[in-house]
C-alpha cells in the first residue's frame, strides 16, 4: 500500500487513468474545484492486477473561486447605484425647498402651490456646456480596470489570462475594446474640430506628434530594464501594445482627416437607410478591405522558415 499526492489543474473536467504494467486499472472524468482536497481510493482484487475497485471521496470541499468576483461585482452596483440615488434625492429635496420657499416666504403660510422652475438671468447668456459620450467614458474606464486587472496576474482565474493560440479569453478582448474605442473617438473629435474650422494640415500635425509620442513610449518602456541599464539592447523590438494602438490611430486619423465629414448625411428614401452606412464613406471602406487583404496575405502566404504556411 503506499500513497500519490498531486496537485492538478482546476480550469476544467479532466479525464484521468491509473494504469499498472500496461493495464487500466480505473479511469474517471472530474471538475476539480479550486482547494478541494480528493482522494481516489484504489483497491486491487487479484494478484494478476487485471481489475480494482476504484473510490472516490472529497476530504476538503472546495471554496467558491467566483466569490470575490461576485462581491467586487456586488459592491461596483451599490456604488453605481449610489451615484444615481443621491443627486436623485437631493435634486427632489432642493426642488422641494425652493418651492415652499417661493409660495410660503413666511412659517405661518401653509398655501400649497405649484412653481415651474425658472431659468435664472446668467443661464440665458451662458454659452451651452459641451456633452461628453458618457457610454465611450465608461467603456474606457471599464476596458482600463479590466486591463490593469490582467497585466497584474487577474486574481489566478484561467479567464483573465490570454490564450496561448486557440481560444478567446477577457483578457484577448481588451486589445479590440481599445482599438473600438479609439474609432469612435477620432470620429467624433475630428468631426468636432473639423465643424469648429480647424483645417486639415493643422489635423495632420496633431496626428503625427500624437502618434510619434505613442510609439516612443512603447518603445522606451517595451525595451527597459534596470538590470541591463537605461535600454535593454538584448530585448530590443519595436513592435508593442502602444506601438500598434499609435499605428491604428494614424491610420484612422488620415481617413477621417482625408474624407471625414462633419456631419452624416440625411437622405429619405427606404433603401437608402439600409447603406447609408456604406455609400457615404466607400473611400474607407476600400482603404479598410485593402488593409484586411494585405494583413491575410501576409498571414497565409508569407513563407516562415520552420513554420508552415
């Protein structure tokens, strides 16, 4: 008699066999969980080996892995709902205070009335108070935590690390967000200058630098390392996360520059609605698919000694 301890992985089912002298013993599929301690029991009933009794048994139960996801989700939606609650209720409070105020300047008034609300002489001249796309901010800040939540080992789950080749995880999508976020904020602030009568060699200049620095920084921390000194030769390499979001913003920044326009156009007309998407900015639409066919070209044809095509 003598005993085996492992430690296995939890990500998911596993299929496992107990042979002895080229013979199966037992074999079983299991979902181990997350600091559970099991045993498998096995019991040989001939001297020739040929069959065994196999038993299972849990000595420690697992604890919850989801659980403090499920307390960080919990505690995010009482601070969200928070935020709303309270400028809620002090909006009705003050609301409620000022009319009293207005039909019952004195304590012994008790006239109920109602008050439509007035706007105040400097609102009349204030200029209109530019609105931001509240969902682009909160996506931002949403791709940002689950990005510093996966560089920094994203609490152990197999989820919250990239997949080796074959798989998508959270952590493959945060690049995509940031690339769809980018989009829609060169649009929209281009389309905003552009209406504004920034012209276009200005655009250009803004481009240029704003991609030069994001390469820079990518490269100056892509190939740091105080153990080899200001720069760490041996590791150089130019191509990195900045250095690809930098490229994607230029490339995005001279279509919209190029054939961006300040505002959509409005045509009537059933089936104009279904490619007004489409017609209006085919120039971008090539300039993309010539961009597609060049990235597939290069992934399928380009020939790679030791790896096949």
């Amino acid at each position: 008699m003598f005993n085996v301890s492992s430690v296995i992985s939890t990500k998911f089912t596993l299929s496992l066999r107990v042979d002895s002298r080229n013979v199966s013993l037992c074999s079983w599929s299991q979902t181990y969980e997350e600091g559970g301690q099991y045993s498998v029991w096995i019991q040989q009933q001939t001297a020739s080996n040929t069959s065994a009794i196999c038993r299972h048994s849990v000595d420690e139960n697992p604890r919850n892995a989801y659980l403090p996801l499920l307390v960080a989700l919990l505690v995010l939606a009482v601070i969200a709902l928070l935020f709303v609650l309270i400028p809620y209720i002090n909006r009705k409070y003050n609301a409620t205070k000022r009319i009293k105020n207005a039909c019952c300047p004195s304590p012994q008034c008790t006239v109920d009335c109602e008050v439509t609300p007035t706007r105040e002489a400097g609102d009349a001249d204030a200029k209109p108070k530019q609105t931001r796309l509240r969902s682009l901010d909160t996506f931002r800040g949403f791709s940002l935590t689950v990005m510093v939540f996966v560089n920094y080992g994203g609490g152990g789950y197999w989820f919250m690390e990239h997949a080796p080749w074959n798989g998508l995880t959270v952590a493959d999508l945060v690049m995509p967000w940031f690339v769809f976020i980018i989009g829609t904020s060169v649009v929209l602030a281009f389309r905003s200058m552009r209406r504004k009568g920034v012209s276009r060699v200005q655009l250009l200049r803004k481009l240029t630098w704003r991609t030069a620095v994001l390469m820079l920084l990518g490269f100056c921390f892509l190939n740091y390392s105080p153990k080899d000194g200001p720069l760490s030769w041996s590791w150089l390499r130019i191509p990195g996360v900045l250095q690809r979001l930098g490229f994607t913003y230029f490339v995005l920044s001279l279509m919209q520059t190029a054939w961006g326009q300040t505002s959509a156009p409005a045509r009537a007309g059933r089936c104009w609605s279904r490619v007004q998407d489409l017609l209006p900015y085919w120039p971008e639409w090539l300039f993309i698919l010539l961009l597609e066919t060049l990235w597939l070209c290069l992934t399928f044809l380009l020939p790679v000694p030791g790896c096949p095509a």
